[in-house]
C-alpha cells in the first residue's frame, strides 16, 4: 500500500546513453474521506487532480459514492494531488510514486470541512484574518520505546513551524494558549501541540517542523503541495526525539 509522505527530493526526467527517458504512467486507487482514519465515511463527487513533478497535470477522476476514485501518476516520480468537494476546503498531498499500480491507504487522503475549518478560524482569531492558503496541525513527539499502538504519540509543547516559499521567503506559524485561544506571542505549540500558517505559500512549500529542549532545537523538513486558497493539513509532524 502506498503511503502520502513529505518528500525527501526533487526528481527530473534523466538521460541515459543519449536517449531521453520516457516515464511510465501507473494507476493509484484510493478514497477521500472526511477524517485521517482508516473508518471514515468517503466523500462523493470529490474532484482528484494528479500532477507530475513539474506541477503539470497528468490525471483527474470524480470520486463515486464511497469516496473511491482512480488516477493516472508518472512511475518512481515525485507526484502531487489536488482535491476539491463542495463542503470542504480543497486540499493538497504530495507523495512519491512507486513502480507499479497501487493502492493508496484508507485514511490518508482526507479533507476537512468548511465547518471544521471555521471553528478552526475562530481558534486562531486575528491570524486567521490573513485568509489565502493554510497549513495547519499538530507536532508530536515519536519518542522511544512507545507504540504508536498504544494511542496517538504524545504531543510537543515547545513544537514550532515555519513555511518557506521556493524564493526562500518564510511564512511562520501562528500558535494558541493553553485555553485554546489564538496567543499573539506565543512562539511554541503550548499545551495543544497545534500550529496554524495562514496566508501560507502555494505550490512547492517547505515546511520547516522542529521542537525545543533547553538550549538547543532538534528541526526536519518536509515538502509540502499547497493549492491556491486551499488547505494542507498535517495530523501529525511527528518528530523523533
């Protein structure tokens, strides 16, 4: 099965003994669905865009009543997807392409609604003034020896987040207190380990996760697809102590 996961380069067609390679086009299968969980309820009608590593777009399905859809991708390529259903805010994933048709795990091509998304704004009040895209979520901790079996692991309090645009601008991250009201100054994640980039870059991003421990910050990159006045939502940057 084949997992969405930030990307760890960027890839561009080669040339091998004078002769141009010609990528092979494989078919993934899937489901949106209305929550990061292997049990959520698909999502009907859902436009899924498949873009390559250029950003051009190869493939694109209607999903039917269980959420169910099928896309052309380019083969051991970087890959992209943009989704869009009435309801819900439009979404990007970004992923890497195995060799082989495939089948995308249940769960992690998800959307949230126009509603989940509202409470959201109203969490983080006068940032979220700044509308546009959004990259939003929650630092955890994958700390050793815990089983992610055992529940979610656990959240980062001193967790912090920055966008960068492929100019090198940075976008960073907005933060709540601990009663779970936008906080002006905070600087970390506090209590709900959650973070919220509004008016955040679109397209190729680099989100940039990292956590504090006294004197010294522990940081990993990840490489975002952000659609225009859409959503990426991370549950979660887990990042390893």
């Amino acid at each position: 099965m084949l997992p969405l996961l930030p990307l760890l380069s960027a890839l561009s067609l080669s040339s091998l003994g004078g002769c141009v390679y010609e990528p092979t086009l494989i078919t993934l299968t899937g489901r949106v669905v209305d929550a990061p969980s292997e049990d959520a309820d698909g999502i009907s009608s859902a436009a899924v865009e498949s873009l390559d590593y250029s950003f051009a777009p190869v493939d694109s399905d209607e999903t039917d009543g269980r959420g169910s859809f099928q896309v052309q991708v380019y083969a051991n390529n970087n890959m992209y997807f943009e989704v869009s259903a009435q309801g819900y805010g439009t979404t990007g994933f970004a992923g890497f392409a195995p060799g082989l048709d495939t089948a995308i795990d249940d769960g992690l091509v998800w959307m949230q609604s126009e509603e989940t998304l509202a409470e959201l704004d109203n969490s983080f009040g006068d940032c979220a003034q700044q509308g546009g895209a959004l990259i939003e979520g929650v630092i955890r901790l994958g700390v050793q020896g815990y089983s992610p079996e055992e529940g979610d692991w656990p959240l980062s309090t001193t967790g912090f987040a920055t966008a960068y645009d492929s100019a090198g601008n940075s976008y960073p991250a907005c933060y709540l207190s601990d009663v779970g009201a936008y906080d002006p100054e905070a600087v970390e994640t506090g209590n709900s380990g959650r973070f919220a980039i509004y008016g955040a870059p679109t397209g190729p991003v680099t989100l940039q996760a990292g956590y504090r421990v006294e004197d010294s910050e522990v940081v990993q990159d990840f490489y975002l697809y952000v659609p225009e006045d859409g959503v990426v939502s991370l549950y979660s940057v887990v990042l390893y102590l």
